[in-house]
C-alpha cells in the first residue's frame, strides 16, 4: 500500500482526494494522510514516517510549499513531492524543481493527470529505495569487510562471494552535463551542489527506468551499466529520455546564465566486472573495467552538447530500431586508427 501525504489549506481537496480515489482506499492500494500546511505536514512526517509521496500546494499559511520542500531535501532525499498549485508560472516551477520536487501539476486538478503521476513517482520512490537496498546490502559490504563481518556472513564462503570477478556482454554509458563547472563561479558550494543533485535524480529516474545501475558518480557525469537481456538497447533508451528530461528543465536567468545540456557516450561489449580497489584500505568498489569501458568515456569526451554518440558497432546493431545519424571519424586515445561514430537522434 502507498502512503501519500496531501499539503493544502483548501480543505475542498481533501474531500475530493477520498471521493476520487474511494475505490483504492477502501482496496488498501493507497492510503491518504492530510495537512494544512507545511509546518502541519512535517509534524504529520514525523507520526507517519512511512510515507512514499508528498502532494503539495504552494501558497499556504506558517509554511508555503517552496519552504516545505526545502525542508524535505534536509531530512528526506528518498520522499519525492509533486506540486500541486494553481501557481503554474515558470519561475515557480523552476524553483519548485530547484529545491526537489519531481513534478509540477497545475490548479484545477485533473484527476486523471494526478493519479498518473502520483503513479509515476511512487514507482520512482520504490526503485530508488531498492537501489538503496541495494547498495545497503552489496557495495557497502563489498567496501568495507574485516574479519569480524566475513565470520560473521560464513567466513570463507562468503569472501569467496566477494572477490569473485567474471567477464560479462554489457553496455556502459557515461553521461556529463556540459559546462556545469562554470556555475561554480557565481553560485556558493550549497546551491552548486544541490542543483548537481537535482540533475542527477533527472538522470537517474530514466537509468532506472531501463533498469540500468548506477557504477559511479564521476564529478558531475554519471556511469551506468545496463546488463541482461536488449541491454545496449535499454541504455539507448535510457539516454534518450535523459536527453529529453534534461531538455525540459528551466534554464538559470537570475544570477547566472545556464541551460543544462548533456553529452552522452554509450559502448557495448564484454568487460570485466568485479571488486577493485585496495585490500590494504579494505576499501573495494564493485564496478566494470576494460576496453569497453574507455571507449564509452572517450565516445562521450566525442559528443557535443545534446548529442548521444555511439561507434559503429553499436550502430550495426541498432539501426533497424533508432534512428541515427552519421558524424563522421574521430580519433580516439589509444586507437591507432580513426573511429567511426554515429548520432543517435531517436
């Protein structure tokens, strides 16, 4: 069952909400809590700490929605918040986005819209806390282990588990949001920071999306490794709506001039994957490493601004399905002969 907090003063909504949504109540598929403004909803955070999803409104007494926000990426990153505002203006919606919000829904509600996106951003919260499983139960483990940990989880058999390596088909992409350094300029370490995270969750949702992991976050680029079955085909789509999210976003005009743009390289092939690190630090990452791996780095050192670059063999492969568009030769470090290389468009 899904536990949604609704922040408005408008008690009218409320009403709505249980008569709208009457049938899954009474299934248990949601369950809705209420308060009336964003003082009144942490304290409602504080009794129901189980809640998935936040709907807010914006203009509310004691706490205003933007506030509430700002005080949830505080306490919170894993609960995501969908404004709900009659206050539909672009500089609402670009601070709303600033400071968290995963979605932006415009006064009178269209119910159908709501339970979409309320659907939408439940399924977001639930991958994001498996990933966090995730992460809790493997890398953790895999990055710090002594002795006391091994005997405790089987001793041999376990740091057996741990430091086995195998060579497997996957494809890697490596995705930079371009020039984004340059903001550091204007804006203090705070705001750099969170804007950074901001984009990040954009990008990772769409990874997510396409089942895809996150190996590693590199500054301000991300890689992603997409395993199993249509592997390179899930990262092509995964990239295009990284792409086309990342598009979307309200550009910085009050201090600074910047309209996020990404850059995106994607190889597919067999790598090695397994621990590296330094057993002295007791300090091992799980993550993916060869000639593959370089090349989709060095593709996306290739790529411009909005582009998605790929070699040509990953275009023999997904011609038939996406739409490319040929750039020509590059040369690439450590290759001895020049590369050609595609755009993928759509």
């Amino acid at each position: 069952m899904a536990k949604i907090l609704v922040v408005d003063d408008e008690t009218d909504l409320e009403v709505l909400i249980k008569q709208k949504f009457r049938q899954k109540i009474r299934e248990n598929k949601y369950e809705f809590v209420f308060a009336i403004n964003g003082k009144h909803a942490l304290e409602q955070l504080a009794l129901h700490e189980d809640v998935d999803v936040i709907l807010s409104d914006i203009n509310m007494p004691e706490m205003d929605g933007l506030t509430l926000l700002t005080k949830l990426s505080e306490q919170n990153s894993l609960l995501k918040s969908v404004i709900v505002s009659a206050y539909g203006d672009m500089e609402n919606l670009r601070t709303a986005m600033n400071r968290g919000a995963f979605d932006f829904i415009t006064k009178p509600v269209n119910f159908e819209d709501l339970e979409l996106t309320m659907e939408k951003t439940l399924k977001h919260v639930r991958q994001m806390r498996e990933t966090m499983a995730a992460i809790k139960e493997n890398n953790i483990l895999k990055m710090y282990v002594d002795e006391t940990v091994l005997n405790f989880m089987g001793g041999r058999e376990f740091e057996t588990a741990l430091s086995a390596n195998e060579t497997i088909n996957a494809t890697v992409a490596f995705i930079d949001i371009c020039s984004f350094t340059s903001i550091s300029e204007n804006e203090t370490p705070d705001n750099v920071v969170k804007l950074l995270n901001n984009y990040f969750d954009v990008i990772v949702k769409e990874i997510l999306n396409q089942e895809g992991y996150i190996d590693k976050f590199i500054g301000d680029a991300i890689m992603a490794v997409f395993r199993g079955e249509f592997h390179l085909d899930r990262a092509v789509e995964a990239c295009l709506g990284v792409r086309s999210q990342i598009d979307k976003l309200p550009s910085l005009a009050d201090s600074v001039t910047f309209t996020p743009k990404v850059s995106i390289g994607i190889n597919s092939g067999e790598m090695i994957s397994g621990n590296i690190g330094s057993a002295k630090l007791r300090r091992l990452d799980y993550t993916v490493i060869g000639d593959v791996v370089n090349v989709a780095q060095r593709l996306q050192s290739a790529a411009k601004p909005g582009q998605i670059i790929i070699n040509e063999n990953a275009y023999e492969k997904i011609k038939e399905s996406f739409k490319c568009s040929k750039v020509g030769e590059v040369s690439l470090k450590h290759k001895s002969t020049p590369q050609t290389i595609y755009e993928v468009m759509d």
